[in-house]
C-alpha cells in the first residue's frame, strides 16, 4: 500500500553515536549522545546533493515514507518531500534528524543518562538552536557532507536554517526558511511559558523526574497541546472546520465535550500527550524562546546576518498569526541590507501557522521551481 | 528577443554590474534580461502571486509586497536604479512613489504611455475614452487610473523637484523625434533628485 510512485517508500531510521563532549550554549556538557535520522534518496559522488530538513516543535527525523506497511501516516512533511514532489528524492540527498533533546529516538531527558542509568529527567541540559545547528554539522561530517545544497525547516525549524546561515556560511548553499521569525515576539513567548505552566504544575510532573514514579504529567502536556493547537490554526479555519457545531443537538448544561472544536483538541490533547515527552517539550519550548541571532551581538538583525552567503527562499503565510508575515519580512530586510540573493512570498492560506505543511499547489510550486533552481545551480 | 519596446532602451541606460531595483516586475522578465544584457543584479517586487512564482522559476530574485504602501525595508540610496516599468500610470500615490523611488535609488527610470498620443487625441475628438493595443482597456476595467501626457509628466517632474536626465520617446517600438508629445505613445525617463 505505501508503494506510490510519489513516495519514498518504506524508510528504515539509523542512529549515530557521538562520543566526542558537546559544550552546549548553557555552559552545560554532554559527554556523548545519539541522533537518530531518516535519509532519502541518493548521496552522489562529489555529496553536493544533501538537504537537511530542520524539525519544529513537535517534530521528529520521520519527514517522509513509512516506517511499515502498517504505518497509516507518512512522515509529517511526506507532501513536500519524494519522488517528482517539491523538494525532489530522484535529485537531492534527504536528511532528517530528531533534535537532541527529543523523544524520538535521539538523546533527550527520557534517555538513560549512562552515569546513573536512569533518565537524565531535570538533569538534561538545556538546548538552543545553535546547539542543534552544531550537532547537526557533526551528523554532516559524520556522512562526510561538507556542504548543503540546501537547509530547510518551517517555524523553529526555519530558525535551524537561518542559525546554519550564520554559525557555517560556507557549509549552506540555499536556506528556505519558512513561516519562521528571528526571534519570538513577546506574545509568543508567553504562550510557551502558559503551556510550560501546565507540565510544571502538574503534580505528575516531580520536577521532571516523572519517569521515576511511573506516571506521566499527562494533564500537563495535553493542557500545553491544546493552547498550542489554537495558535497553530487561525479564527477563520476553526470557525470553517466547527463552527458552533454541537456533538448533541442540544446543550447539556455540563462541562462534558459539547462542541465539536472541544472534542477535537481534548482528542488532539490526549494523543499527543501519550506519545511526547513532557520535558522535551519543555526544552524546545525554551530553545524557540531563546533563539535570537542578535541576543549576544547586541548589534541588529542585519548586522548578526552579515555572515551569512546562502540564498535564500523566505516564505510566510497570511494567517499565520504566531509567526505573522512580518516577521519573515524582518529576516528579508536583513538580507537585502546585506546583498544577499533572496525571494519572498506571503502565501495566501486559510490554516494559520499549520499551513506550512499543507500541500498549497502555489507553496509547492515555488519550493519545486526554487529548488529547480538551485539544482541547476549545483550542476545536480 | 526583448518582450516590450522599453525594455532596450532601459538597457542601454543601466551600466553593467548595477544594483537595480524593478517595481512592479511582472514575470521578471526585464531583470533576466538586465542580468543577461548588463550582468546587473538586485529585486523585483511584486504583488501577483502568478508572477511571483514565474520570477522564481526565472531565477530572479523577487519579494512580495504592495509598492502602494512604499518601500519601507529598503534603505536610502542603495539601489543604482530603480526602474519602474508601465506601471505608475496604474498607481493610486504618484507623489509617494516618485518619492520613494529617489529615496531608495540614485537614479529613476520610468516609462510611462503618452495620453497627449494623436491616435487618443482624435478618439477623445470622436467622443469616445481611447482604447488601443497598447492600452487596450475601456474605460470601467482598466487599471490606469493615473494617464497622462509626456508634458503633464514632465512639469510633475518640475513640481515635484525631480530632474530629468534622458527621456526616450517611441512609437509601437520605433524612436520618435518629431513631435514627441503627439507621435509618441511611449516614453522612457531617466531621473534623478533636482
């Protein structure tokens, strides 16, 4: 069943082993980790033909294909990613990777800490996007890339892309960053701390060391789930999907599911909170917080970008309100005020932040002809 | 093979290696050919999406936005040229636009549809609004909401304190000398602040 033309097919994840100390952004130091990653496609001889996909929040390496027959989803950006598709599996060398920190298989606070043999729990350090940026430069080295034709990601996977920009200019060809910001707005970072809240005060959540007790702060992170998922969407999309729309006809006078938007986050809630980890949520919660280019420069945007070379496709969405157009323009000012090669679109979407991976035809036909481009470019 | 009898003329004025800035650049053709033509580089900027996509493919460089609103995010005098191609005569602010295009480049060019052109003058004569293949709209679809002659143009110009450098007058692609307010119906300008 998962043998479409258009597909990468069935697609096995591996796992690197790092055990050269990482020094992260906090000071902090983490003797050895994995990172777990998908790859797709065909690494060619000179390795010009490699693009790293960055995750988001609550992604993961499984960008494309299927585990098994038996998965019913592909990976979470399958509509982007493969054969024939935008970013094209029969010319580009496909990499995604799970972020450390993560709980999908890369070295995270539920991985057992080899000092104690239990999960690192609170004593997981904290991660920034630079720390990602440099543990996905080892992963390159690792598969002997020394360029990227290409880093791409959407929201904090954007920032990923641009941090790559900026921390190894000479190692990124093209940067596509997507419904992303150069740092989060205030209204966005208080809607990370509400959401943190939630995990911290559960009581399940034993200053993150719930693995312990056998419990999860599940009341927590389906909290944090919810909130997220009505940031993600925009008013007009919730109001088209439900509306007012009762799951009875008629009100129950209780605080049971009545509507049909509160059946559909309790269940995006209670998914959610069986298969993420609370403190990794934590963590990328913090790194999005965190990431600001300009933060230890004390100088602007476009002076913190300055050491960038890629090009760069910039693209926002006009619902999106958590990550607003205007602040992929900010990035662009950046990089016109620096000369550097850049397009921009502000795609016309109903979905709010989650319309980056829908399969918009416009979207996808930008992303197809930019990196069109960008292979033609490489001799690719 | 050039697609609009200006584009020539806006390449002979561009010097090589520019940095260049085309408002309202359509499919991105006249950047393509800048680039091929003068090895000039810069952005387009565009509203359409259907032209935003035909200027990627290109591989020209383009950015989404509303010229109406002016060109905040682009700083004073960086720009060689910015080239504002038949499109003012479509555009509600003239005055911010001018502005904007002299506060950004360190020089105009502008091509601009003459409605002093004989052909509309004896149309307007016969009692009806001028349609023709250049502007080929009638009078309740057409965007050119702001039409004028090259003398209108012109004393704007003065008005506004812009000094004109070159102008280069046309007539269905043909160079027009004689007469250029009554046998043009396309005109070039070259620009920069009085």
């Amino acid at each position: 069943m998962h043998t479409q033309t258009n597909s990468v097919g069935i697609v096995t994840p591996q796992t690197a082993h790092f055990d050269t100390p990482i020094i992260l952004k906090s000071g902090a130091t983490l003797d050895s980790y994995d990172l777990v990653y998908e790859t797709y496609g065909t690494l060619n001889a000179d390795k010009s033909n490699a693009i790293l996909v960055c995750h988001a929040l609550s992604g993961h390496h499984h960008v494309a294909g299927y585990h098994s027959e038996q998965e019913k989803r592909p990976g979470w950006w399958d509509n982007m990613i493969g054969p024939g598709k935008p970013v094209d599996t029969e010319r580009f060398f496909v990499i995604g990777l799970n972020n450390l920190g993560g709980c999908h298989g890369s070295t995270g606070p539920s991985s057992p800490d080899p000092k104690t043999g239990k999960p690192y729990g609170k004593a997981f350090p904290f991660v920034t996007v630079e720390d990602w940026v440099e543990t996905q430069a080892r992963l390159a080295d690792r598969l002997g890339i020394e360029s990227f034709a290409a880093v791409m990601g959407g929201s904090l996977g954007g920032m990923q892309a641009l941090s790559w920009t900026i921390l190894h200019p000479q190692r990124v060809r093209h940067a596509l960053v997507i419904a992303s910001a150069p740092g989060l707005t205030a209204q966005n970072i208080a809607f990370n701390d509400v959401a943190r809240q939630a995990i911290l005060t559960d009581p399940d959540f034993h200053g993150g060391d719930f693995y312990a007790y056998g419990v999860v702060p599940r009341r927590g992170l389906r909290l944090a789930r919810m909130l997220g998922h009505i940031t993600y969407l925009s008013d007009d999309v919730m109001g088209e999907k439900f509306g007012r729309i009762l799951k009875n006809d008629v009100f129950q006078f209780g605080y049971g599911v009545e509507f049909e938007v509160e059946s559909y986050l309790r269940y995006q809630g209670d998914k959610f909170a069986d298969s993420f980890d609370a403190n990794t949520y934590l963590l990328m919660t913090k790194a999005l917080d965190y990431f600001d280019p300009t933060h230890h420069h004390r100088v602007g945007l476009s002076s913190a970008m300055s050491p960038a070379q890629a090009d760069f496709l910039v693209i926002s969405f006009t619902s999106d309100w958590r990550f607003a157009p205007g602040r992929s323009r900010e990035i662009v000012k950046a990089l016109l005020d620096n000369d550097r090669r850049v397009s921009y679109a502000e795609i016309t979407a109903a979905h709010g932040h989650d319309a980056f991976l829908m399969p918009d035809p416009h979207y996808h036909a930008l992303v197809r002809a930019y990196m069109n481009n960008a292979a033609k470019g490489l001799g690719i | 093979m050039i697609a609009r009898a200006d584009f020539a003329a806006i390449a002979r004025w561009v010097e090589p290696n520019a940095k260049v800035l085309d408002l309202g650049c359509g499919d991105g053709t006249l950047l393509k050919y800048l680039k091929e033509a003068r090895n000039a580089h810069g952005y387009g900027i565009e509203i359409a999406d259907a032209n935003i996509l035909a200027c990627v493919e290109k591989n020209v460089n383009v950015i989404q936005m509303d010229l109406e609103a002016g060109l905040s995010g682009f700083e004073p005098q960086s720009f060689d040229f910015v080239i504002l191609s038949q499109t003012l005569q479509a555009m509600r602010n003239i005055e911010l636009v001018v502005k904007e295009i002299l506060r950004v480049g360190r020089q105009g060019i502008v091509t601009i549809p003459n409605f002093g052109y004989w052909r509309r003058r004896i149309q307007i004569i016969g009692g009806r609004m001028p349609v023709s293949k250049d502007l080929p709209y009638q009078w309740y679809d057409t965007p050119n909401i702001h039409l004028c002659t090259f003398v209108d143009f012109e004393a704007f110009c003065r008005d506004q304190g812009v000094r004109i450098l070159e102008r280069h007058v046309m007539c269905d692609g043909d160079d027009v000398s004689l007469l250029p307010n009554l046998l043009g119906n396309l005109a070039v300008y070259r620009f920069e602040k009085a």
